[in-house]
C-alpha cells in the first residue's frame, strides 16, 4: 500500500512539474483573467442598467404625484395624514409594497412615511438627502444599503428627492425610494457566472492539458529517439514531416543527427584507416628483422634488411606527424604565426628544393611566371601546403615525358584581390566521381597504389618515392581555410590534373585572419 501512495505521489510530482501542465496551468490563468473581467464587465453593465431603470421608474412616478395634486395639499405638512388616491382596477398602484415614501420638512424631521423600512433609517436617509438636495438641486439620487422591515436581507435602495412647492415656496421635500434589484436579478447573474466561469476553467484546464499534450508528442518522439540513440546506432530519424516550429526542431535534431553519424562514420573510418596503414610497415619490419635473424646473412643481405626496416620507419614517422597535424588543427590547437610573406618567394623555394625529387623520378620539374604576391600566412604552414601540392604531383605522374608545371598569378573577384598557385601535372587524369573525395583523408584515387608488403620490400628507400597515405591533399585543404582562401582541382583523363590555391592578398579590407579548424 505504502507503494501504491509512493508510485500515486511520484506521478503527481512528474505532473506538476512537467511542461503540459505549466501550459495548460498558464492556459487556465489567462483565460480566468479574462474570464474576471468579462463577468465583471457584465455584472457592472447590468447593475447600473438597473439603476438607470430604478432612477426613470421614481422620476415618472413622482410625476404621477404631482400630476394628481398629491402633494399640493398643505395638511399633509401639518400633521395629516397622505393618502394616495384610488386609482383604476386596472391601473398601476401608485406605491409598489417594496417601495419608501417619505416627507420631510425644511428641518429635515420626517412628518410621514410609508413602505417596510424602519423610522431609524428614514431619518438618517432624511439627513443624508436634505444636505444632497440643498447642494444639488432637485432630483438627486443616491443608492444606500437598507433592510426592510420584513426582509432580513439588507437590499440596496435608490432614493429620489424631490422638493415640495406650495404658492412658489418649497415646504419640504419627497424621498422615494425603490430596491434597485427587487426580483433579485443580479444575485442570479452572479452565480450564473461564477458556475460558467468554474465550467469553462475546468473544461479549459482538461482541455489545455490534451491540447499541450498533443503539442508536446514531438518532444516526447526526440526525447525518446535521443535516449534509444548510442555511438553504435546514429540511423534513427524522426522525420515529422511538419512545417511548425516542432516540426523546424525534429528537423534541426535530424540534421544533427546526420552530422553526428558523418562525424562517428569518419572518426571510425579514420582509426580504421590508420591501423591498416600502420599495419603494412610494422608487418614489414617484422618480416625483415625475422628472416635476418632466422639465419646468418651476408652483411649485403643485412644492409639491405636494415635499409627496408629504415624506409619503413621513416614512412610510419610520417604518417604519424600528418595524423599528429591533423589531431592539432582539428583540435585548434594550430595557431597560425600570420606574417607578411611573398607567395611567389615560398613557391620558388619549395621548386627548388624539390627538383632532386623529380629528377630521381624522371619528372621535369618547371616555373612559369612568378610575380610578387603579398600575403598575410604562415610561412611553416605555406610552405607545407605548396610541397604537398607538387610532391603529390611528382609521385602520380606517369606519363612517357612526365612534366609538372607550377606558377603563381592574380585573380580579381567581386570582393578582394586573390593570389593564386597553379601545380599543374600531365599523369593520367582523375574520373569525375573521385574529385569531391580527393581532401578526404585516408582517400586514395587509385587502390592498387595501397602499400603492400611485397611492393615496400622491392622498393628503394628514396624519401618520396613511397605511395601516400591519403592525408597530405587533407592537410592542404585546412593550410588554405586556415588562410581565408580556398583550393580547386581540374582533372581530365589522360590530359592531367591542375591544383589551384588562392589566398587573399594583403588589402585595406584584408588585414586580419584567424586560424580554423579543419572541415
């Protein structure tokens, strides 16, 4: 039993504080607000509709008195009695049994009354229109709170005041008086409206709360999906289909969701990648250094082992100081040294060095024009860019007389002035469908240039020579973001391959660049 109450309490907490019921609560509120000063209006309106009623019904019966001469009769001042006249059966008696009529004299004493109100109240009411009657003049009103004698109820009564006139001279004065709400009118539409007014909450706060639960389903739908959702399983979508702003987030947390499994698809891509990229040398080394201890070598045998076993070693530093880069820039832990540089002086210098290169590869390696280009870069990270660009163009070209071209130039858009780096090679070509991949790490156009044990142990240890690893096109492309530029390749089958790096020179507009991360 105990629970019972535990679980019954534990879900009136969850209630309370969930989002449905604040709605529908603020829901409830708002239209009890409304709803106040609705009934409000209404009760006020029908209040003073009576008043104004009560105040005509008086005004026209104390010309009926004085139309019949009842008050022209000096006796009725001096101790007589008033009498009203008698009217038709048919007729409207002149003074209704909830009704007070009053005379009073210039002193204010009361000389007559008659209706069920008490002497006591008379007098007061006597005092009260005198003074009211003296400052305003004739007709005045006023609505006091009085108990008949036979009602145990205090009842609101409107008095009107009238002088008397007797040979142009007032003589006194006609307190007539009338319940504003003698049917009771006003009590019954206060209740009306408080029962509608406690209906309609009620059937707003029910209906408030399935209308916010029905609001709130799509929240339930991603709350749901994000805790079924686990690094393993990044499919699930919600696809609401709805043009509402639910609808904008189920879509937004789906947008989310595709860039999570990219990121989770490309991280695993990426570790997956390495280990077989590390795979193949460390397998290699283990090779070489198992044959030469199996047995006793010639000391050509050794070398050789020992230079395959060092060739390898320096691939495998390589690869781990681009994955270190990469590991760096993602993380922005690259910061860019930004400093005047010649574009043209940092292509000339990575030429240079790089001409041992081709030669060795049998690449005729040349610049064409090379103007002075003033950029703001870092000269580490742009010379790394240019050399990746040209090494990577020294290794895949292979055609009978392999030539790779590089110059440098200026290319005028809308916006800024851009330097630009041309490395153009005349290798087979790349197919259409492999060019939006080439910056993806790890992405290799032709698989057969994957490294296998076979080919690293026929190779010569010659730096560049060594298939790529897939991450020097990857590193290019955050040099040049990093650098508010942007880098293109052109390729055609059996032509060539052309790379194009442009980086804003230095402007009035472009003064200041800032490190990115890598996309």
């Amino acid at each position: 039993m105990r629970e019972k109450v535990h679980t019954f309490l534990q879900r009136i907490r969850i209630l309370v504080h969930s989002i449905r019921f604040r709605l529908a609560l603020w829901f409830v509120v708002i239209l009890a607000i409304i709803l106040a000063i609705f009934s409000a209006f209404v009760y006020t309106r029908q209040k003073q509709d009576l008043q104004y009623q009560t105040v005509d019904r008086l005004e026209l019966k104390i010309r009926q008195f004085q139309a019949l001469d009842i008050l022209s009769n000096p006796a009725n001042f001096l101790g007589g009695q008033l009498s009203l006249p008698i009217l038709p059966q048919d007729s409207q008696p002149l003074l209704s049994d909830n009704e007070v009529l009053a005379l009073i004299d210039l002193q204010g004493q009361v000389l007559q009354k008659m209706g069920p109100i008490s002497t006591k109240s008379v007098n007061l009411l006597a005092q009260y229109a005198l003074g009211r009657s003296s400052e305003e003049g004739a007709f005045t009103y006023s609505i006091v709170s009085a108990t008949a004698s036979n009602v145990s109820t205090p009842n609101q009564y409107l008095f009107l005041v009238a002088p008397i006139s007797f040979e142009h001279h007032i003589i006194g004065f006609l307190i007539l008086g009338s319940p504003v709400d003698p049917e009771g009118q006003l009590h019954r539409l206060l209740i009306t409206l408080l029962l509608g007014a406690l209906l309609t909450l009620s059937i707003a706060l029910v209906g408030g709360y399935w209308l916010a639960d029905k609001a709130m389903r799509p929240v339930k739908m991603i709350t749901q999906a994000a805790r079924q959702i686990s690094e393993t399983d990044l499919s699930r979508r919600l696809k609401l289909n709805s043009q509402d702003e639910l609808g904008e987030l189920a879509d937004t947390f789906d947008q989310m969701l595709d860039r999570l499994q990219a990121a989770f698809e490309r991280q695993r891509q990426f570790t997956a990648d390495a280990s077989h990229e590390l795979r193949t040398p460390l397998t290699i080394v283990n090779l070489e250094a198992s044959r030469a201890l199996k047995a006793r070598r010639t000391s050509q045998e050794y070398e050789r082992a020992l230079s395959v076993i060092q060739s390898e070693n320096e691939w495998m530093t390589r690869l781990v100081t681009n994955l270190l880069t990469l590991s760096r820039m993602d993380a922005g832990q690259a910061v860019l040294n930004l400093e005047e540089q010649d574009l043209s002086d940092l292509t000339l210098e990575v030429v240079e060095r790089l001409v041992p290169l081709a030669k060795r590869n049998n690449v005729d390696l040349s610049a064409g024009n090379l103007p002075e280009l003033k950029i703001w870069g870092d000269r580490q990270y742009l010379v790394q860019m240019i050399n990746n660009l040209v090494e990577n163009a020294i290794k895949y070209t292979i055609a009978d007389e392999k030539r790779v071209y590089v110059e440098t130039g200026v290319a005028l858009t809308a916006e800024v002035p851009m330097a630009w780096v041309s490395v153009k090679d005349n290798g087979p070509g790349i197919a259409e469908e492999h060019l939006p991949h080439l910056f993806d790490r790890f992405y290799q156009v032709d698989q057969a240039r994957t490294r296998s044990s076979q080919d690293a142990e026929e190779h010569d240890s010659v730096e560049g020579e060594s298939s790529g690893s897939g991450l020097g096109l990857s590193i290019v492309k955050w040099i040049v973001e990093a650098h508010a530029g942007e880098v293109y390749v052109q390729s055609e089958l059996g032509v060539g391959t052309r790379f194009e790096v442009q980086i804003p020179l230095i402007t009035e507009k472009v003064t200041d660049l800032k490190p990115v991360k890598a996309r």
